[in-house]
C-alpha cells in the first residue's frame, strides 16, 4: 500500500530500462503501447489497486496475476489482506 505511486513507477522503469531495450521485449512492450513495464504496473493506495484491476477487467481480463513487490513483511501481509477482503477471497 505505496502512497506514492510515482516514485514507485519510476523505480521500476529504471529497472525495466535493460529489458526494454531487447528487441524481443521491446517488441511485447509496443504491441501493449507502453514505454516499459511500469506502464502496467499498478501502484498506491488499496482503493487505487482495486479501480485499476477494475480498469482490467472492463477491458477485458479474465485471469489476473497480482505481485505485491515490497521488503516489508507487515505492507506485503496488509496488502494481501486488504486485496483479499476487498476481492471477496
């Protein structure tokens, strides 16, 4: 639960730079229409989690694999708690 969404982005931009520039992968990023990754990547509060899997969903998702990418034991065990409860499992 970051409530910085941006920096969290740009973090994992700067990670993503190498891969982003392997054709292969490049690739996959342009037929997404996404810079890099962390175009994709969902980040923020619970409430904001929850609306962009929502966003997801409306256009079209049937499965979706969620990450929670902290080294903070207590924000990972509270986001999977918060997800959970909101998401009805």
């Amino acid at each position: 639960m970051i409530a910085d969404p941006g920096a969290v982005r740009a973090e994992a931009a700067a990670g993503d730079a190498l891969y982003a520039s392997l054709p292969a992968h490049r690739r996959v990023l342009d037929l997404e229409e996404v810079a890099n990754c962390a175009d994709l990547m969902l980040a923020g509060l619970v409430g904001q989690i929850v609306d962009g899997l929502g966003v997801y969903v409306d256009a079209g998702a049937t499965e979706l694999r969620l990450g929670i990418g902290t080294s903070d034991e207590a924000v990972r065990s509270a986001t999977r708690t918060a997800l959970a409860w909101l998401l009805g499992g």
